[in-house]
C-alpha cells in the first residue's frame, strides 16, 4: 500500500492504496512540514505503522520506503525538491530533521508498500520532471501483459527518463508523452502559471484512455489477471494540483480519497504536557474562502465534519485556492443519480474504509455548474 500527501495551505490531498498513501498539500502560505506530515496524531508518518481505516492486514505496514516533495523560492528555479529513502518513514532520523526546518506551500508526501517494483529509491514516490511533480495511489491492471506495449508507445525521450520498475513511474512517463503530443512539451519552460490546470487535467485525462485502450488490447488468452485498474493520480506543475479518483469498472467503487479545506491548520491544546505525544490538528474555517486545501488517500484527524469524499471516476482540481470536482465521462461512467457500486474490490486492496466519509457539498467546492473554463465534465477520448 502506498500514501501519498498532496499539501498547499489552500489545498490539501490524500490518496490511499495497497501499495501506497499519498498526501497533497496546497496553501496560500508556506507550512512546516512537520505540520503536515510528523506532528498530527494520524499524519501520514503514523499511517505508515498504524492505519487505522486500511483493511489489507497481508501487508500491515507501509515500509517500503517513502517520499517528500515540496516546492522552494521561485528563485532557486522551478523544480521541486524531492527527498526519498528506502527506510520506513517512522525510523528515518533524516525525515524528522528536514521536516522540522523546511517550509513550502505545495507538498507532495508518499509511503510506500511495495506491489509492482522492487525496494529502492528510484522505485519511490513522488517522480519528478523539471516542474512537473507525479504520484500514484493504486495500479494498472493487467500490468505484466501492459508493461511492453506501454514502454513502446512513449517517445524515446519519456522511455529513457524511467529508473525505476513501477507501474506508478511508467504511467508518468505516460502522461509526460500525452503532455508532448498535445503541444506542450514538458521540457518547456512552462512560465509564471504553470502549463494551466486544464491543461495537465487533459493531459491525465488522456492517459487514463490510454491506460484503458493497452489493457484492452491484452490477447484473449492472457486476459485471466484481473484488469481493472485503481488510477488515484497526483499532478502538479508547481501552480496548479490535479487528482484522480478512478477505477476501470461500472461496477466497482475506486481506492478512497478525501480532501479538506479551511482558512487554517491548527494545533488543538494539547491534554498532556509530554512533548513527545502527537497533536490533534484540526481544519479551522473563519469565512467561505480556502487558504489552506489537503488531499489525502485517509484523513488526517478523526474529525469527520472536516473531510469530504471525492466521487469515484472524478478529477479533483485546485487551481487559486479553488478546488473544483468534475465526474470522468467515459465507458465506465454513469449519469444516472441512483447507480451503485460495490465497494468489494478496493476493500480487497485494502483502499477503502468500511465507514463512510461525507460526500456533501463544501463552501469552498465547485462542481459541474463552475463557470470557470473547465468543461463542465471530463470527458476520456
């Protein structure tokens, strides 16, 4: 299982799977990272060791290495920094040190259990290009009859870039390939707004078809493995964030995603006076705008009012503080209300709780009747 933190005081996301959580960070200030990812009582560092919503006990730990990337001062140029190891999260005294003095306004956070890829650095989340940052909470599948055609469909350039053996790393190269061949080359300086969040929602749009077209394409005789794929994508160009939550089924619900908005991140008081306890965070809201955003495959408190559920098979966008939800219109999409879904197959990958989180509108949410220059859904093809 992997997670994985998406963080910018205006946004915050988290994805979860059984090979990964990931937590995204967005805000209109710079955070401590720490705040984000050692101090509260259930950061992502604890649900490296104690999960208390993952159902997948085969693997009861997510030690198979993680990651930190963070954006610094627009003078050190545009690539983000990223800090990986291949030793579990909670022992690393290195973690624990960079967290404690380093500040950003967009993080992305990553633990790994390993699925697909063996244990090593290059194996571990986020990956980086130039600007571009990229994480994955799920897996394609199929992946053993998918791996050879995928590799032979990139450019040469994208082919060449992958170190690792991951199925998350080869759907980066994936994207950067669509990314090219829809005109915006990914080695581009992409200026002071990024490539634009429609831009890199297209981008991870196309490679989801994509994902989909290889894996239908596997010979008849080979398509015993289960093919339906769980596609919890992160994205950012240092500007804008774009999620995914999605699973190649009609009937099946994706690996859980939830994400949290508010005017701050705070630290609750504190019961005991014993410095090495954990703290309980809470998302804070003074008025309708979000400062700060969180996505995360679990949440990061108990509080359930701060956390809303993305819909399966929906891209999640933050761009200026705004977090935008949009259902993927494609052969696995549904537009009736009353459709239902089973959640069977991501309990089995241990990526779903058993306890629903509220999936209710958000004063700081907009959705399909946005008048921004989104479509008002995303359509796959």
């Amino acid at each position: 299982m992997c997670r994985f933190l998406v963080s910018n005081i205006s946004t915050i996301l988290s994805l979860r799977n059984t090979v990964k959580l990931y937590q995204v960070y967005k805000g209109k200030d710079e955070i401590l990272l720490s705040k984000l990812i050692l101090d509260p009582t259930h950061s992502i560092l604890t649900q490296s060791y104690d999960s208390r919503l993952r159902l997948d006990h085969r693997r009861p730990h997510n030690g198979d290495g993680f990651g930190v990337g963070y954006y610094t001062d627009a003078r050190l140029g545009p690539e983000p920094c990223i800090f990986t190891s291949t030793i579990p999260a909670w022992n690393c005294i290195n973690l624990e040190r960079l967290a404690s003095k380093t500040v950003s306004s967009l993080i992305f956070a990553h633990v790994r259990a390993t699925t697909e890829g063996n244990l090593s650095d290059s194996n571990c989340h986020p990956f980086r290009h130039r600007s571009l940052m990229w994480m994955h909470n799920g897996g394609i599948g199929g992946w053993r009859h998918v791996k050879r055609r995928l590799a032979a469909s990139v450019g040469e350039e994208w082919f060449v870039n992958v170190q690792g053996s991951t199925d998350s790393e080869w759907a980066f190269a994936l994207f950067l390939d669509s990314l090219d061949k829809m005109g915006f080359s990914p080695n581009a300086e992409p200026g002071e707004t990024g490539f634009g969040h429609t831009v890199l929602r297209k981008a991870i749009l196309k490679t989801i078809e994509r994902i989909n077209r290889l894996i239908e394409d596997i010979p008849e005789q080979h398509k015993t493995d289960d093919t339906r794929s769980l596609l919890n994508f992160a994205v950012t160009d240092g500007h804008s964030v774009v999620c995914t939550r999605y699973v190649s089924s009609r009937t099946d619900e994706a690996a859980s995603l939830f994400f949290s908005s508010g005017t701050s991140w705070k630290e609750q008081e504190r019961r005991s006076k014993n410095a090495d306890e954990k703290g309980d965070y809470k998302m804070e809201r003074r008025d309708k705008g979000a400062d700060i955003v969180l996505v995360a495959s679990e949440p990061l408190t108990f509080e359930r009012d701060n956390w809303v559920t993305v819909p399966t098979n929906s891209t999640l966008t933050i761009h200026k503080q705004t977090v935008m939800i949009h259902p993927i219109i494609d052969e696995f999409y549904s537009n009736n209300p009353s459709h239902s879904r089973s959640s069977q197959f991501a309990l089995t990958k241990g990526q779903m709780s058993p306890t629903a989180t509220r999936a209710v509108a958000d004063p700081g949410v907009r959705g399909d009747t946005g008048s921004d220059d989104l479509a008002s859904r995303d359509s796959v093809g």
